[in-house]
C-alpha cells in the first residue's frame, strides 16, 4: 500500500476561534483487484472495487490552557 497524505491548516488559532485544517490523503494499493477477484467480488458491495482511494478529513482543534 503506497499513501500520500498532505495536510494544511486553514486558520490558526485565536483566543477567540479554534484553528481549522484539512487533510487528503490519497492511497494505492496494487493488490486488491487481485484479491477480490480471489474472492469472488465480495469487495466490490463495501466499495473496494478499485486500487485507488481519496480520504478527505477537515479538522477543528482549540487548545484550553491546564491551570
């Protein structure tokens, strides 16, 4: 399996708004073709019916100070 992932924030955090970011990673995996043909295309009813797969995430995050 071969990823790519790349992240970046969109807004730093403030005292007054949390940071957001998002993410993409993109994934490879020159097997699974093979393996669901092995299996008689039970991969194919959970979506895996290709090698290549794109994760999309969007993030929020605030820091609360420890006191």
């Amino acid at each position: 399996m071969h990823n790519l992932h790349y992240k970046t924030v969109l807004a730093h955090e403030t005292a007054k708004r949390p940071a957001f970011a998002i993410t993409a990673e993109l994934k490879y995996n020159e097997t699974i073709d093979e393996q669901n043909k092995n299996i008689c295309h039970a991969l194919d009813a959970l979506g895996l019916d290709d090698n290549l797969g794109i994760d999309i995430n969007f993030s929020v995050s605030n820091t609360k100070p420890v006191y």
